[in-house]
C-alpha cells in the first residue's frame, strides 16, 4: 500500500535544515520525497505539523519504566510521615516492592514496623540502591545492615524479590511502549535482560509485546546473560525488524547520588572517591570474555576517573572489526581523558535530563577539583558520536526534556543555567534523538533520515524547534508513526 505523507514541514536530516513538504512511502517504506505523480491509497494529512525521522531513546529499561507505571511510587514524596503512610496503604500481607524513593533516612526499623513477616524492598530513584526491612536483610544475610543498601547489596535484595510472571512482564512492556509512543518515541535501546525474568523468557515477553504494539527495540545484554544468549542459538543484532540484541551491558562504577560513582578526587566531607563495581582483575575477565565472543560492550561509566579507566580498557581491548563499544552517561570527564576517547570506536549514550535533575545539588557532591560537568559540547567538538537517552525510569521518558537541557542547561530546581559553554545546538540535541540514536544499530543505511528506501517511522510535533527553538517548552507530539503505521494521534 502507497501513502502520501502531504501539507507538513518534513525535516530529512540528509543536509542542515533540509526539509520537505510531502512524500511517500510503501510498505514501511519510504519511495519518494516532494510532489509526485504517484497514485497513493491513502493519504495521511499532517495538517501543518513538523515531521521528523522517528526519534529514538538511546538508553532506557523498558521492563523497568513499564514497571514504574505499575507499581506504588514515591517518586514526588520527601515528608517521611507521607512516605511511611503511602507504604503502609499500599501493602497488603504480600512481599510489597514500591519505587521511586528519595533517601530521607528511613531504615529497616521503619519497615519492620510494617511488616516483619514479609519483605518489602523500596527501590531509590537513582535505581542503584533500596531500602529493605528486616525480613529481606535475613533472606539476603546481611544482617548486620541498616536496611540502606548499595550496588551490588541492593541488587541482591532486588533478586531476592518474588518474580514477576511472563504475562505480566509482557503487559508492562506494552504499557511502556504504549507510553513511548505518547512522548514520540519509535524505538529505543534497552537494559531491561537480567533485571526480571533472565534472558530467554524476557526476550520473548519483548516479542510477544511486539506483537501488540509496533517499536524499535535494541536490547543491551547484561553480561551475567550472555551465556543464555549463547545457549539460546539465537543471532546477534536482528531478531525481527522490530527486535535487536546489542552490546553487553558492564556496570564499571555506581552513581553520584549514592557518591559511588569513581571520581579522581575524594567527595567532599569523605575520604573515598566512589568505588568500583567489581576488582579491576574481575572487570578485566569480563571484558576479555566478551571480546571472545566477539561481542561490543555498553559500559555504565559515570565519574571521571572511572572515564579515564574504561578508555584504557578499550584501547587494550577493543572491539572486533566493523563493531563498537558504548559509554553510558559519561557525566564527568577530565580533560586528559579526550585523547584517549577520540581515538576508540565508542559511542557516549549521554542523558541531558541528568543536568536539569541533578543541578544545583549535585555540585555539593562532587569534587572541586572535578574538570568537565557533563561536557556535551566538549565531546562533541573532540569528533565524538553522541546519543541522547533518559535512563527512564529515573527520569521521564521525554526527549523535549533532554532536547531543553542539552539546549539550555537550566535547572529545574532553581532555572539556573549551568555550565553555558557547553551547551549544544538546537540541531545538535535534535540529532541526538534521531539520525545519530541509530547509529549503534548498525542501521544508518536504512534509519534515522527521509529517503528512499529508509524505514517509515515518524515523529511529528506542533512546532518547529528550528524556527522557534525556545517554543519547545510548549511543544507537544501531535502523532507517532512505526512502520508506516500510526501509533499515536493526540486528540
């Protein structure tokens, strides 16, 4: 079937504010762009809107975001009587896992005094730590702790929770990419393999929700995974038009708000610098590992030293011809650490929305002599391919928002702009959610801009960034299309 894509403003991305008025495509196809003489069996009106290739989140967790809008979140609470009441409502005699929380102090002694009989986990919003009562420290044998645990503690006590069952993994995948869908989004690049149901079951809750609901779904594999990703048979990279399996998830260092993100200087008021997630022998058999299978790696990488590190790593052991590697975050850089990064085949999945969420605050935690604060234009002008990501759930699935904070690098605590020489272009932060999120796909031949025989996926928003770029606060998607099919209206 022919479509006729007419009366809208259609950026191709192929040349700087290239744009055409109308085209066409067959079969989730694109066949030809401007006024054609070509009969079409449907026409999709765009009645004025701004059309772009479709955009994409470089870095979510799918399972996770469809979890969050299932479950009890605390995510806007801070009073500790308000947080223990909702808690409190929201168990009832079963194994209660609620999310969203921001670290106030409460320990197992609160929770104990819910439940002593059944675990309860509350997940942070940074989504590396948990507080858990009693009940779960026992299950887990870290008596001795608090309740407030970290890393590889609090993903043990995550484990250590009753599983959700496929069907309803499968639902939770839907409703987020139903939701998805609403921001805008046709794929995204998801860490969601070893956090739920293990890889051969969490693949196939991916499918089944395919199935239902047309989305581009490239899934990391966490590396405790790949060995059923190797037992499975299964192919790297395509599974169906729909579904990729990428490179391997490695967790290098932890999180500034838990100050365990790995910093070449010690945090303020601490006599530590963050830590690592495992030895650097361990780390080293990991990556050596997966180098054997020929596999790309995606590294959580936050702090600078822990930058300057994992750019060492790659230059020992880089990926195999034709591949790449990812960085996720890279929120802090040294300068130093440039030289060694522009000479690797790396992409930096960065989130902008980190910077409006974590400014002013997170100054207070990070070093003073820390060079390079989420240094977007730095990267950038150093020849880096960047992606813009959310890291949904921790924070909303909104690429506006990562669009606005890589544009203005204001705060949403107190409207602030942080950090202005590095702010990126308008056209710079569009591209980091369209042509250059389908770069790790392995898929710019046929993804990310407007020309024949590239796949039709669409965005399509009320205003024109490049026009009025500060009009983008207001901005909102008026449609959605995957492959040639609309998933999206705004009514």
């Amino acid at each position: 079937m022919i479509t006729h894509y007419k009366n809208g403003v259609c950026y191709t991305l192929t040349a700087s504010r290239e744009f055409v008025r109308e085209f066409y495509t067959e079969n989730g196809k694109i066949i030809a762009l401007g006024p054609q003489s070509i009969q079409s069996d449907k026409v999709v009106d765009l009645q004025g809107g701004i059309l772009y290739p479709g955009w994409v989140d470089a870095h979510l967790h799918i399972a996770g975001y469809g979890e969050r809008l299932t479950l009890t979140n605390l995510n806007k609470l801070t009073d500790k009587n308000l947080i223990l009441s909702t808690i409190k409502k929201a168990f009832h005699g079963q194994p209660l896992y609620v999310q969203g929380y921001h670290d106030i102090g409460l320990t197992k002694i609160d929770l104990d005094a819910i439940s002593s009989s059944q675990p309860i986990l509350i997940r942070h919003a940074d989504y590396h730590s948990a507080t858990v009562n009693s009940v779960l420290l026992n299950r887990i044998g870290l008596t001795e702790s608090n309740g407030i645990l970290h890393e590889l503690d609090a993903a043990k006590a995550v484990f250590a929770m009753p599983r959700h069952s496929n069907q309803t993994l499968t639902t939770m995948i839907t409703n987020a990419i139903e939701s998805l869908h609403a921001y805008g989004i046709t794929g995204g690049h998801s860490d969601d393999l070893h956090y739920f149901n293990g890889f051969k079951d969490t693949v196939e809750a991916f499918e089944e929700a395919l199935k239902r609901k047309p989305f581009r779904a490239h899934l990391l594999m966490h590396h405790e995974e790949v060995q059923g990703f190797i037992q499975s048979g299964r192919p790297w990279l395509d599974q169906s038009p729909y579904l990729q399996l990428g490179a391997v998830k490695i967790f290098y260092d932890g999180t500034l708000s838990s100050q365990t993100a790995l910093m070449a200087h010690a945090y303020p008021k601490q006599s530590h610098q963050g830590e690592l997630i495992r030895p650097p022998e361990a780390f080293e058999n990991v990556l050596k590992t997966m180098r054997s299978h020929r596999l790309p790696v995606a590294l959580h990488t936050i702090g600078d030293l822990a930058l300057e590190e994992v750019s060492k790593w790659l230059k020992k052991y880089p990926p195999h011809e034709g591949q790449h590697d990812r960085i996720i975050h890279a929120s802090f850089a040294m300068k130093a650490t440039l030289e060694y990064l522009n000479k690797l085949p790396v992409i930096l999945d960065i989130q902008p929305q980190f910077l409006s969420s974590d400014l002013p605050w997170g100054y207070a935690l990070l070093p003073e002599q820390t060079e390079l604060i989420y240094p977007w234009k730095t990267y950038q002008q150093h020849g880096l391919i960047l992606c813009g990501g959310s890291d949904a759930p921790v924070e909303p699935p909104n690429p506006l928002k990562g669009v606005i904070a890589a544009v203005f690098r204001t705060s949403d605590h107190d409207g602030k702009t942080y950090g202005e020489d590095e702010c990126l272009s308008i056209e710079e932060a569009i591209h980091l959610y369209t042509d250059w999120a389908n770069i790790p796909t392995y898929k710019t031949h046929e993804r990310g801009q407007l020309k024949p025989g590239y796949i039709a996926d669409f965005t399509v928003f009320n205003v024109d960034f490049y026009a009025e770029p500060k009009r983008i606060y207001d901005a909102h998607v008026t449609m959605t299309i995957v492959d040639d099919q609309i998933v999206y209206l705004k009514k």
